[in-house]
C-alpha cells in the first residue's frame, strides 16, 4: 500500500476511545430526503467531512468546526454540492430549500478552501478538485487521490477507495463556461471516472465502510468485509439511484455483515420528530436488517467503539 501523511495528528486531551459521528441534514433532530453529509470525528481529533452535499450551508455552517479532510464519493449534485441550504429548517424535511447556488465551484470546494483542508478522492477526481482549487487561488496539491487498494493517512485515520456501481458525471455547470454550455446543450456530462466508496480506519481501530451511492457488488464481501473487515456501514437506502432498503438490507446482512449499520441517502422525509415514520424506506430497512440500524439524525453525534458498537447518542 502507498502511505501518504497529510498532516501531524492532533491528539485530544480527553483520550477518547470512541469514533464520532455528527450527521449535518436539512433539519435539527430528523433524517431528511437531502441529508447525507457526515462528520467522522477520530479519538486523535482528526474531522472528515463525508459528501457535503446541499445540507451544509456553505464554509460558514457553524455545525462543521475545523475540517481536516473532505471525501466526496462521486460528483453528482447532491453529493458534491451544487447548491445547498441558506438555514437550517427551512422547507420541510421532504423538500428543503436548498435556495444558494454555487457553481460552478461546489460546495466541498467551498468548503475545503476555507478550511484549508484536504480533499481526498479516487478515480480521475483529483485532477478536477485541483483545477477548481487552484482557480480560487487556493492549493492544487490539496487535492489528493487514493487508488483502489491503496491507501493514505489523516492524522490517525487511514483513508482507502473501494468500488462503487453508479455514475460520476460532471454536469455542464459545474464545468463553466463554453464548454459548460456546449454539454448541457447536448444533454452530455463529462466524465470523472468510476465512482467510489470509502473504507477508513481510525485510531481506535474502528474500520467503516462508506459506501457511497451504489449497487449491490461482489467487493463488498470480498474486499470490505473479507480483506478490511468493516465493523459499521454507512449506507445508501435510497432505491432507483442507488440500492433500495432490501437490497441495502441483503448487503448488510450478507456481504459486509458489519456489527452496525447507519442509514443514509433514504431520499425521503424519514422521521417526525425524530422517530422513524412507519412504511418509509427507512422503517422497511431496519426491520430487514439483522443488526442495529442508526438513524443519522442531524446534530446528534453518536459514538462508537472500535467493534463498531455505538456507546453514545444513538
């Protein structure tokens, strides 16, 4: 494996043992049709940033803190972030306002200029978060890639890729200009090459599987469960786009059979009130999954141990 450290790691005088993770959605306390965005906080103080999406309200988002690291799966819209929030609960939690545009630039970009942070990605991503970068007057070189099979270092967090079955095209807006115009004109995106999911491994010992948005696929038994042995999936539940709740649910139970699995990308107002709202794609999930289903409800941080077990918040 290809070892690359980013930065020192900071170490936290609590001595903590236990990974947090804080989910950022549309609205205080629920799980809504747009969230997907996640803190990983590691017991060394190093903060990953997982696919800001449209539910961060830009770099200013009191929520995010200092960020180390930025990790976008692929760049569709709702991932990367093509527009996003103004404030927080605004609109319902199934339709969001999402009001500010900021393309072409995005909001990971946004996000990882102002806090000086890196961006890590797969596939042929590096190369366009370090144009987008260095237009803005901010660091190429921050923009670093991961091969699948490789690996590099965050602190005390150890970063690989992993395949994931899906799209990666670059809308025209997101390009800017002539050649923007001319793509979109023709109904053609560019393209970044295969998307990805994300193993990481913390400090702690914690292994997590991300898994982006993606289908069902033999190396998330061979190489997420088999070769890094995930103990906690974050994963897509959100169908049509991604795997549906049963698909995701055969995925947990039999490829990757982490000790525990928090849901994401539902693509649905999934909660009221913070509890989980009955014949939604959510409650189908929980209820086919044979391990303890966590909702990434947002601004409750959860902790969990290096077996994968939340200890707090959940």
């Amino acid at each position: 494996m290809l070892a690359c450290g980013l930065f020192p790691a900071q170490v936290n005088g609590a001595g903590a043992k236990t990974v947090k993770v804080t989910p950022l959605g549309s609205h205080d306390g629920e799980f809504c049709s747009r969230d997907r965005a996640m803190i990983f906080e590691d017991p060394d103080g190093t903060r990953l940033l997982y696919d800001a999406g449209r539910t961060v309200a830009g770099a200013k988002d009191e929520r995010l803190g200092r960020i180390d690291v930025v990790l976008v799966s692929h760049l569709h819209g709702d991932h990367v972030g093509n527009q996003h929030i103004r404030r927080r609960n605004a609109g319902s939690c199934a339709h969001p306002e999402t009001p500010v545009n900021v393309l072409p630039n995005t909001n990971s970009v946004n996000i990882a200029l102002a806090k000086e942070a890196t961006i890590v990605t797969g596939s042929e991503m590096p190369k366009f978060f370090a144009s987008k970068l260095g237009a803005l007057g901010g660091d190429p070189g921050a923009s670093k890639l991961v091969r699948f099979g490789a690996s590099l270092t965050a602190g005390g967090v150890t970063i690989t890729t992993v395949p994931a079955v899906h799209s990666n095209g670059i809308a025209g807006g997101m390009i800017g200009g002539e050649l923007g115009e001319m793509l979109d004109a023709a109904g053609l995106t560019a393209y970044a090459g295969p998307p990805t999911g994300y193993v990481l491994t913390f400090s702690s010992g914690l292994v997590v599987y991300l898994s982006g948005d993606t289908g069902i696929t033999a190396e998330q038994e061979s190489v997420v469960r088999n070769h890094y042995g995930a103990k906690l999936a974050v994963m897509n539940i959100g169908d049509t786009y991604t795997t549906g709740p049963t698909e995701a649910a055969y995925v947990v139970n039999e490829l990757v059979k982490p000790r525990a699995v928090i849901a994401s990308h539902a693509n649905e107002a999934a909660t009221r009130q913070g509890r989980v709202i009955p014949g939604t794609r959510t409650a189908t999930f929980i209820e086919a999954s044979n391990v303890p289903v966590h909702l990434p409800l947002s601004g409750r941080t959860m902790g969990f141990d290096h077996n994968g077990r939340c200890v707090s918040g959940c």
